[in-house]
C-alpha cells in the first residue's frame, strides 16, 4: 500500500494515513471487503510507530469507513453504510477478559523508560532532574523544622487555592528584577511545572484544537497536550532553536490555539533562542492571535548573557509564563508557578481547586523561607558550575568516542543534550542495547509530536555522577558506532 507521507508537515502523520485511505476508498481503490494491512504491518512498511496507525484505524472505525475485529482483521465497509451507519462491535466469547482497549484513547502518552532485567547498575542518562547528592536536603530539613515551630498545626492546613500569599509576593519580587512585573491577580501557584502545563490545557484545549511546538519538544507536555484530544503543528529545530519563520508560515496556514515553547535551554536540545527569533516569535504569534506558553524550566540557571524572558518582552498581554524550582531545588517539593494575563486567571483557579483544592502548604512556605535568606543565590551558582563540569565532560566524551554521525546541536546547556542520529539507524535497537548494559536513555519518540518521524535520543547528564559519566558515555560510543557503521542504505541528514 502506496501512502506518501510528508514528514515535514504540520498535519499529523495519523490524520495524513486516514486521509489518505479514506480517499482509496472514495476513488474505489480500495472496495467493500477489501482487507487491510495490520497496524503493525502497515506501520513497518510506513516506517512510523504503530500507535500512530492504530489511531488512524480507530479514527476510520469511528467514522463507518472500516471495520476492525478482535483476531479477525480489517477491513473496508460497505460505502452505502459509511461514513454515518452505526458500527457493530463484535461480541466478546463467554468468558473473556473485558476489552479495554475498545474504549481507552488510543494513544495514551509514551510512558516511563524502560528498565533492564540485568542487576547491572544503572547508569540514569534519561532523567532531567539532578543528582540526589547535589540536593539542599540539610537546608530543607531546617527551614521544614523551624516552619513547624512557628507554625504549629497550622501549617497542614489548606492553602489559599491561588497559593501562599508571602510566596506569591516574593516570587513577584524575583519575577520583577527578570522585567516581569506581575500583578498579584496574575500570579498562581501550582504543583510543579506539569499541573502549570495541564491546566492550561484544559482551559485553552478542553474541545481539542492545534498546538504548535518544536520537533522535538518536552514530553511532559505532549502527554498533557494528547489528553486534551489536541493535533500538533510541528516546527522545525535547528542550532538556534525554534525555526520562526516556519512557525509564522505555520500560524498563517492553520489555526492553533496555543504556542508551546521553551526558549532557553531547550528540553530535550538544550539549545537557547537568540534575540532575533524571540522577537519574530512574539511578532508572528500577536499578528495571528495566539497564545504563547513559555516553558521557563531552568530559570536560575540562566547565565548573564542569555536573552531575556519572552514574558518580560510582551507588549499585548498574549503571553503565559510557567516557572519551577523542582530542577534547581528540590523536585519533591512539588512548588511551580504560572503567571497569565488578568483574564486567565480567574478560570485558572477554579481549574485549580477542581483538580486539587491547593498546593500543599509545607512546600510553600518552605520555598518562601529559603528564598527571602538568599540562600538560592549562592545554590544556584554553585549548581550551574557543577551542571557546566559534566556537560564539559559529556562533550569531551562524545568528541572521543561518538561517531560523527552522532553529534549534539552547540552550543547547548541545562540538563542535557540531544544526539541526532540518520533515519538508516534503528534507533529502538540501539536504545535496547544501551539498556542491556546498564544505560538508561530517553528515547527520540518520547519527545516527537509527529508520533515516529524523530529519530535520536536525549542524553541528561545531571542526574550521574562524575565517575560513572565517561565509562557509560564510552560505551555509549562503542554501540553508537556499530550501529552507525551496521545500518542498511546511505547516510543521510536526519530529520528533526
């Protein structure tokens, strides 16, 4: 079966399959009966994950275009009873287990990494989060301790559902020395970054819609973005971020509700978004009126010369900012925020309570006390020097021991790096026997919104520890060449 698929396109891979046997079965290409590849066969032969084909089925069956049996196959309707005739399920036997899968989303999110059976130890490349030892856990305990004294009971009651008020104001405070300057009605506390991403979500996508963000992006996001029932309009990366102009060329042709970014320190990439594209992307998304969400994960790690916050550059009140300190903290405290334009805010709230009352009120004065004692402003120096030492590390390991056809975009920082590799590689296999032998990595399509076009993979360097970084990334190298030097058919750039 012949299906050409633009792999460039904003249109998502899954509509472009449907679209494409819908208009076989219109032309009578493909006629009544006629059988169907299976989703794992069809999605071999397309090269794309088999989720995304399962998607294009479903969206198909929905519609009366085929019919998909339980160990029977699929295949094409009757046209006088498609696309509005009501679709006959078949009937379970006696005794078998419940088919969930006829009635969960069919694509529900890429899930956790993968672990290996060996007892080998683990070397954790995957995790963007830092190391435990690089924790402030003694500073915590105290702050924790004398906010029980002060506090007493109290302190386990529910907090006010926007967040703690002496909170809200010193974030406010901080947000203003970076040119933010919001208002008190404008800044909500949240628990962590992801419940920043899901509640926006759900006001802005409640009723799907298209949301328009890098290939790759953070995956965190494209879960949330999926449960909403969204389709993504992919922008193309390069060593300077988001591709503005596609972007602009993007907005132009289809309409999105939101514009998902991460400006500085790009997750997974870790590249940063020069000046120019920072104002063309504010210019681009004001003319067409969408909504920016800008992904701030690594604030206090900033260095002097980085570019200065979308957030603090907009002039029309379009965009969203979410901020955390569960990377350059502590992630357990589970203390984010989100700064919006006044007429978000109210309906952010009352999402907010409906999902958890509050954010838990020992993280938030926690927080509160070590911001108001300085203390992060000799942590976080501390923990950029210690982040620049293994990313130096990293480099010098890839330039020895990688192939050239696996090199990282530069310049990067944050948390980690990302290693394109040419579609020729399987990528899936050479994650595997990373796996096999204690190396554990995050995989290119936990991070692609086109569902299997991204071929790569992250490696994060924050969570190892020195000693352990540059055998692992040896051997990393040692897998990474074979399967370069192995693969079938000519090398070729690969897309991102």
């Amino acid at each position: 079966m012949e299906i050409l698929l633009d792999r460039s396109s904003p249109v998502p891979l899954h509509e472009q399959i449907a679209v494409a046997l819908r208009d076989r079965i219109t032309r009578g290409s493909l006629r009544p009966g006629d059988r169907l590849l299976s989703s794992r066969e069809l999605a071999d032969r397309l090269r794309v994950n088999r989720t995304t084909v399962v998607q294009s089925y479903r969206e198909l069956q929905n519609d009366g275009w085929i019919e998909c049996g339980v160990g029977k196959g699929t295949f094409v309707c009757d046209p006088e009873s498609s696309p509005s005739a009501p679709i006959e399920h078949p009937v379970p036997a006696m005794n078998a287990g419940f088919d969930w899968d006829s009635v969960l989303p069919s694509d529900l999110g890429s899930g956790p990494v993968s672990r290996a059976d060996s007892g080998a130890p683990k070397v954790a490349l995957s995790r963007a989060v830092v190391e435990a030892g690089l924790y402030p856990a003694e500073r915590i305990q105290e702050e924790l301790r004398r906010a029980m004294q002060d506090f007493g009971g109290s302190l386990f009651e529910y907090a006010p559902p926007a967040g703690y008020e002496p909170l809200r104001q010193t974030l406010r405070e901080r947000l203003a020395e970076q040119g933010i300057d919001p208002s008190r009605n404008e800044i909500l506390i949240v628990n962590g970054s992801q419940q920043g991403l899901d509640l926006v979500g759900r006001l802005l996508l409640r009723d799907g819609g298209a949301v328009a963000t890098s290939k790759p992006t953070f995956a965190g996001a494209l879960d949330v973005f999926r449960w909403n029932r969204s389709r993504f309009l992919a922008i193309p990366l390069d060593d300077h971020g988001m591709d503005t102009e596609a972007l602009d060329s993007t907005l132009a042709r289809h309409p999105a509700r939101l514009v998902y970014t991460i400006p500085t320190f790009h997750n997974p990439t870790g590249v940063v978004l020069p000046q120019e594209r920072r104002e063309q992307l504010l210019a681009s998304t004001s003319q067409h009126g969408v909504p920016v969400l800008e992904d701030d994960w690594l604030a206090e790690l900033r260095e002097p010369d980085t570019p200065a916050t979308l957030k603090s550059q907009d002039q029309h009140g379009q965009v969203m900012y979410l901020g955390t300190m569960s990377k350059t903290l502590v992630p357990g405290l589970r203390v984010g925020w989100l700064v919006v334009p006044k007429p978000a805010f109210s309906a952010l709230v009352s999402l907010k309570q409906s999902s958890d009352l509050a954010t838990n009120l020992p993280g938030q004065v926690v927080l509160h006390r070590i911001l108001q004692s300085g203390f992060l402003e000799s942590h976080g120096p501390q923990l950029r020097q210690e982040l620049t030492r293994r990313r130096q590390l990293t480099e010098q390991c890839i330039a020895r021991h990688f192939p050239r056809e696996a090199r990282p975009f530069s310049p990067h920082g944050g948390m980690g790096l990302w290693i394109s590799l040419p579609r020729r590689v399987d990528t899936g296999r050479l994650l595997e026997a990373a796996l096999q032998r204690g190396i554990e990595l995050s995989p290119g399509s936990r991070f692609d919104p086109t569902a299997g076009t991204v071929t790569g993979f992250r490696i994060s360097y924050a969570t190892t520890g020195l000693e352990q970084l540059a055998p692992a990334l040896e051997t990393l190298g040692s897998l990474l060449q074979e399967a370069v030097s192995t693969a079938p058919g000519p090398s070729e750039q690969p897309l991102v």
